[in-house]
C-alpha cells in the first residue's frame, strides 16, 4: 500500500488547531503499518513534540491520531518508543514455533485407517491406533498410537486429508427395511393418509431445555379427511397408542400410512402396528418434496394457525386431545371447506394439463367423500354416509367454528392458568 501524507503546509501548532476544527486541509490515503509509524517520527520531530507544552502536546496528538486512524493509547505507546529508542519501527513476530508432530506419512496412515474402518468416532479411532502398535506389533502407528482423540479431527481437517479421503457428507439416514419408498396410488379412494409431526416448541430456563408437546396430523390423501392428535413425545411408547386411536376416527378403512423418513413412524413398532391392522406402509423419495406435500401444508394452515408457535408443557398433552376430539377434527371434517384441485387442458399449450381451483372445488371433506362412487363399500362396520350426515346436520358450520373456537380459548384458558400456578 502507498501512503499520501500531503501536509508539507501545516508548519505551526496554531495550524494544527484550526485543521481539528474544520476537519480539512490534508489529503490522505491509505498505507502500511511502517510508512505510518515513519510518518508519525517526523511529525513528532517537525513539531519539536517533546518541547511542547502539555496543551500543545495535546494538540500534536490528536492530530496524529485523525491521520492515522490510531487510537489514544496506541499514539501514546509510539510516542513512548520514540522517548525511549528515539525511533519508531514495527517490531518483527517472535512468536514461538513448534516442532510439527505428525508428518504427512502418519496423515497417510490415518486416512488408510478411517478409510477402512469407515471414518468413526475420535476415540473409537484412538483405540484402533493403539491397537495396532501396541497389540499387533506395528511400528508404523508408533506416533499415532500416541495421539489424543481431539487432535485426530484436527488432521482430518487437513488438506492432505480432505483431498484424499473426500469423506464430507451429510449424514445418512439409517438404513431401514420398513416401509416401500414410493408415492402411494391411491386410484381415487379414500384411505390413503399423509402423516407428519408438529412440534409445539421447547422452552429453556434455568434448569435446562424442556420440549413442548408434539401434534400428530393424518391427512387422507383424496377426501382430506383430517384427525390430529397430541403426545408429549415421539418416542415409540407414546406414539404408539395414540397412532391407534387416531387411525380409529377415521369413519373408512385405511389402507396406506405414508410418512417422512423419520424414526418416530419408520420403526419395528409402528410397523408392527400397521401390519395388525392390514394398512400398507410407504414412505417418502428422496428428492421428491411433493410426496408428502399435502399434510405438511395441512400443518400450517391447521394447526400452526389454530395452536401457534407458543410453547406448550408436554403435560397437557391430554387436554389437547381431549380437545381435538371432541370439537377441533369434527370441525375441520364436516364443517371446514378445503380446496380440491381440478385439471383442465393448458388453452396455450397444446397437450398440457394445468391445475386449477375453481369456486365449485371448495368442499368440506364430507361433501367430498359424498362425491365417492359407491362409497359405503370404503366405510369401517356400523359406520354410514348417513350417520356422518346427520352428525354434521346437528350445528351449522358457524356454529361449529364458534363452538371450537369457544372450546379453544377454555383450553388456552386453563393451560395459562396452570402454568401460573406452577
């Protein structure tokens, strides 16, 4: 860098003062460390800077601390050197180096190692070090048998290492025989649902992180006929019992569960579930977001916007059920309309189909199961379409909304006050 100190006119104190005051006057540009430091020396010897008087002194200070950039006490440190050693030069590094320890050999070994045994854990890899030395008599891992379980990600971060090993990847999913990986065909028959988990949010104070409930969302495929439930956890204990209750509110037979790849429904227990109970279980394509697009639409527009981000202590889990049962997923079937897409042929696009949501579209999911050809034969025994039509007569959907909303805020009502009085 090139310095441009253009202040060959500024000759007196006075001159100095008047430069503070207007801000103007000297042209400056950047520049190093040492053109500053020399800069700085002949200004002090120009100004005769240690036969000033203090207010003067003062003066020459602040002016070099304005070109410069530099703050007040790092003038004064370059002033103390220039007292002291009568000049102002940049002092070289000294720091202390250390011998390196492992050299690009015993890098070399290491990749060897965590190429073969799969990349693991530090002290698992520490362990397989010493191993090799000191049970099997390899000389070559002397140094590495050595080595502590931090420092074996330190060369693992190496250059060497990362060039030749190349093993940075996110992490896999385990690998599970449970659930066929496709998109469900469905061939316009009810029974096919969606699956996904809401989190209610967690909360930290001072004796530590605490989760908050988790919401359960079924979501037919065809009909969007929707029943969501609560748990305070995921783990296969809770999920379990509350997946079977919630699989029997559905008025028709299921015969596909689709899910993410999440463990909370892709284990031997759910699988066990769903197996007993004769409904085929896929699960998502990687890649393919759509898959299960629908319910994860359902989970905003539902649940997000009806419970809220708000965080909910896992024990009032049963309220939120009892909840939901009892008012929200009747609402949201006999009374909520939702929007069905229809396609039509793209009028610009010869061959094309687009899809459109016409107003007669908009159907509460009752109306829509209503709309299936022989429909009864999809029902669950001593279940009709005209006992759902005469549960859904019973409250106009305004009604419905007024009771659930009513329901809602009593639900709210007692989950604020319980928390208050713990």
């Amino acid at each position: 860098m090139t310095t441009t100190m253009n202040d060959s006119h500024m000759k007196s104190i006075s001159q100095l003062k008047d430069f503070l005051k207007v801000g103007g006057g000297v042209s400056f540009s950047g520049g190093s460390r040492e053109e500053k430091y020399k800069w700085i020396e002949w200004t002090l010897f120009k100004f005769g800077y240690f036969r000033l008087k203090k207010g003067d002194k003062s003066i020459v200070k602040k002016y070099i601390m304005k070109m410069t950039g530099y703050s007040d006490a790092q003038v004064t440190r370059l002033i103390d050197r220039k007292k002291k050693t009568h000049r102002i030069k940049v002092k070289q590094g000294n720091q202390n180096k250390f011998k390196k320890v492992y050299e690009p050999a015993d890098v070399a070994l290491l990749i060897r190692t965590d190429q073969a045994h799969g990349r693991l854990s530090g002290p698992a890899t520490k362990t397989i070090l010493r191993r090799e030395c000191e049970v099997y008599g390899k000389s070559e891992y002397e140094k590495l048998s050595h080595i502590s379980s931090s420092h074996i990600y330190n060369l693992r971060g190496t250059n060497q290492y990362r060039s030749r090993l190349g093993s940075y990847e996110k992490t896999k999913p385990t690998t599970a025989n449970i659930g066929e990986r496709r998109k469900p065909d469905n061939q316009g028959e009810p029974g096919y649902i969606r699956v996904d988990t809401v989190h209610q949010g967690d909360y930290v104070d001072e004796t530590g992180q605490k989760k908050g409930v988790y919401h359960i969302n079924l979501v037919d495929e065809v009909v969007q006929w929707e029943i969501v439930g609560s748990v305070e956890g995921i783990s296969e204990r809770f999920l379990k019992p509350l997946l079977e209750q919630l699989i029997k509110q559905f008025p028709f037979r299921i015969k596909n569960f689709h899910s993410d790849n999440g463990s909370e429904y892709i284990n031997k227990t759910v699988a066990k579930l769903l197996n007993k109970m004769m409904i085929d279980q896929t699960k998502s394509r990687p890649r393919r977001s759509n898959d299960n697009g629908l319910v994860e639409t359902k989970n905003g527009v539902v649940i997000r916007k009806h419970i809220g981000y708000a965080y909910i202590e896992q024990r009032h889990a049963d309220k939120i059920n009892l909840f939901y049962k009892t008012y929200f997923n009747p609402y949201l079937n006999y009374h909520r309309p939702c929007a069905f897409p229809t396609k039509i042929s793209d009028p610009k696009k010869k061959g094309r189909m687009k899809t459109v949501y016409r107003q007669e579209d908009y159907l509460t999911p009752l109306q829509k199961l209503q709309t299936i050809k022989n429909v009864n034969q999809y029902f669950k025994p001593n279940m009709t379409l005209k006992l759902l039509q005469q549960f859904a007569s019973q409250m106009s959907d305004t009604e419905a909304a007024e009771s659930m909303q009513k329901a809602k805020y009593e639900l709210f009502k007692s989950i604020k006050k319980d928390r208050l009085n713990h």
